[in-house]
C-alpha cells in the first residue's frame, strides 16, 4: 500500500464557523475576563442539554478545564489526606490525578468486558476489602456509558459518593439518561480533542446548587464577601475564560450532529472490518455510545502485535492510539492496589489487545476504507 499524503488523524476539533459570532460578541462589549455571558450562557445551555426531558435539577460550572473540575469534585466528595478512593484503572491519567492533590489515596479497579469499564464485582470485591472507602470515581472510557445501575447499587449499598468522569462521554445516554448526571458529581471535558471543545476547557455538573456555588468560591480564588480581598480557605484559578465560552456556545449547537457522525464511522468500522479475527470497543444495547473514539480489539491468540499495527499504519500516514494504559501498571502508581475478579486482568488484557482507530468527524469515505484496507494489510 501506498501512504496517502494527508496524514489521518485520531482526532481533531472540528469548526463551523458560528463560532465566532460569540466570541465577536465578546470581543465588541471588551468582555476577555474569565467569568462573562458566554461562560453563563454555555451553562445554562449544557444544563438544558443534559436535562432534557428528565425531572429534577442540573447545575454546571463551567472551569479552565475537565481535570479543575474533577479535582473540585474530589474537594465536595471531601476527599482528605489518606483517604482511599476507589478508582477505574483503564482510564486517562487525569480521572485519578486528582486524588493525590487532595493527599488521597487511589485503589484501582478492574474493568469488565462489555464496556471496558469499572467492573462492579471488582468495585464490590474493593469495598469489602476497604469498608472505610466513601468515593468512586468512574470514567466512560471512549464514550461508551458504564454498568450505571450496577455501579448505583454498589455505591448505595456502601453509602459513597459516585464521580462521574464523563470527559470523553458527553451526549452518551445509559438508558436515555445523560452520562455525568448519575454521579453526585460529574466532569466533562472541552479539551481540543474531545467531541466537541472550546480549545481548553472543562465543567462540573452537580443537582445540588450549594455545591455547585462552592466550588464556584473555590474556582475563584476562595473570596468571601467582603469589600476587600477576604480569603478563609485555599482558593484556585480554575474559571473557564469569556472567550473561550463563545467556542463552546458555537459547537453545542453541534453536539448531536458530531455524535451521529462518530456513530457512523464506528458502523463503518465494524462493517468492514468483519471478517477479521477481531472486534470492536463494545457497549450495551440499553446505553447510546456517542462513539468519541472507535477502538478495535485483536481477537486472544492471533500472532499480530498492537504496536506493530501502529507502526505500519504510521507509515502509511494514519493515526492511532494505545488504549489507555492503566494506571495500576503506570509507575508513578507502583505499589499501589489494585483489584480484579479474574486471575488475569481484564484491563491488561485489553490493553495488550487493543488500538483506538482514527474517528475524526472530517475522515472521508475514502480515508476510512483506506484506514479499513490498511488494517487489513496488517493481518
Ligand atoms: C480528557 C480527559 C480528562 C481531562 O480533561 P481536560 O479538560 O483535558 O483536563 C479527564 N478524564 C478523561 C477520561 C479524559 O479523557
């Protein structure tokens, strides 16, 4: 085969132009401080958005980025020093990071095969094992929902608060209801990669108000209201810039349109690489993915290497990616605990085993069956 001139990417942001009309409006009224009327507009909107047609309240905060808002939800979790909390493994360096800056204490946690997400047998071995353990904190890793009423009843059986890590998931539904929404706290991330973006950027969702003006305080320097600068607890820099709101104002517009769009290149995959030894990231038939990367996994015994895979698609001129490595296997974890229910980890194994394909929204037909003819070449 013969590598195509324009490199295929995993995944880029993708533009439409009414962005800028926000940030036009910012720019005119000389509004480029944090905090502003794209920033209480982009809330009101995701608010809406992960609502829908459900009852209840949705409150968002809208912040510098996925991992302040994570790190402000481990702060409402009352995460302290020495306190475990129980964490997915196979997940993005910065679902976990933010334990430590609280001085907590990660315990990591197997996945399961039918969405590649927290096991809740693992998560139920893990309380056992640590009773004095009062947060979880899952990811919905490539925007494939998790086991969300399994994971529920675990949390609820041993009274601890569920951190919903939906960075990658945002528009994903586990029956019909919104990744994000079924954690007391949830995180999505606006970050340039992710299925819709505001260059940097990040939000914390929560049903209660209270919490969600705490962590405006603390995103805000920890001010109290006083005619000068009065400080009682550690504040942080964490708000989402005026400017930057605008972007993602401009793109939720988009949302559902980038979701079908990744769907679609996700069926192609699964299409045309059938007759293959090997599968693709699976979900359940009750969640609706929003498919923000597709992943394909080598079937066990097949002599052909992940990383060989890589290497000769690069030389062609295409993207891919490991699948995230876990984080029990990362060395700033060693030593750290680590809990499976099946002799050899699920979370290993697919990291061995798996590729995440190119799934940007701009791929042509064309990019993609070469991606698919590549891959094949490969076997
Ligand atoms: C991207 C991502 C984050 C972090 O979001 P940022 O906005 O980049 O800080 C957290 N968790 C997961 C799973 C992610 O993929």
């Amino acid at each position: 085969m013969k590598r195509v001139e324009k490199r295929i990417p995993l995944a880029t942001p993708t533009m439409h132009g009414n962005e800028m009309a926000f940030i036009k409006e910012a720019f005119d009224k000389n509004w480029i401080a944090p905090l502003g009327f794209n920033c209480d507009g982009l809330e009101a909107e995701i608010s809406q958005y992960l609502l829908q047609n459900e009852e209840g309240e949705c409150h968002t905060l809208a912040l510098s980025a996925g991992t302040a808002a994570l790190h402000l939800a481990m702060k409402l979790a009352g995460v302290k020093r020495n306190d475990i909390v129980l964490c997915t493994s196979m997940t993005f360096s910065a679902t976990v990071n933010p334990v430590s800056y609280e001085g907590g204490v990660q315990v990591f946690i197997d996945s399961e095969r039918d969405t590649w997400n927290m096991c809740p047998k693992a998560l139920e071995k893990a309380f056992e094992k640590y009773p004095s353990a009062k947060v979880v904190v899952l990811a919905h890793l490539y925007g494939t929902p998790a086991k969300m009423d399994e994971i529920l009843e675990v949390c609820k059986k041993h009274n601890a608060i569920l951190i919903e890590d939906a960075a990658e998931s945002l528009s994903a539904t586990y029956k019909g209801k919104q990744t994000g929404t079924f954690g007391k706290y949830g995180v999505i991330s606006f970050n340039g990669n992710k299925i819709i973006t505001t260059s940097g950027g990040g939000m914390l969702i929560t049903s209660n108000k209270a919490d969600r003006d705490k962590a405006f305080k603390w995103s805000t320097q920890s001010r109290e209201p006083a005619p000068w600068y009065q400080h009682e607890e550690i504040g942080y820099n964490y708000r989402m810039s005026n400017v930057v709101a605008g972007i993602g104002r401009g793109q939720l517009v988009y949302l559902d349109d980038h979701k079908a769009k990744k769907a679609k290149i996700y069926k192609r995959y699964k299409d045309g690489l059938k007759d293959l030894p090997i599968t693709m990231n699976p979900y359940l038939e009750e969640s609706d993915p929003n498919f923000w990367l597709s992943c394909m996994l080598i079937d066990n015994g097949v002599n052909v290497d992940t990383i060989d895979v890589m290497k000769k698609l690069n030389d062609l001129n295409i993207e891919t990616r490991p699948i995230w490595k876990p984080m029990h296997m990362q060395p700033v974890f060693k030593g750290y605990h680590f809990i499976s229910v099946e002799d050899k980890p699920v979370c290993e194994d697919i990291f061995a085993r798996g590729l995440c394909l190119p799934s940007d929204i701009k791929m042509t037909e064309e990019e993609q069956d070469f991606v698919i003819e590549a891959i094949k070449s490969c076997f």
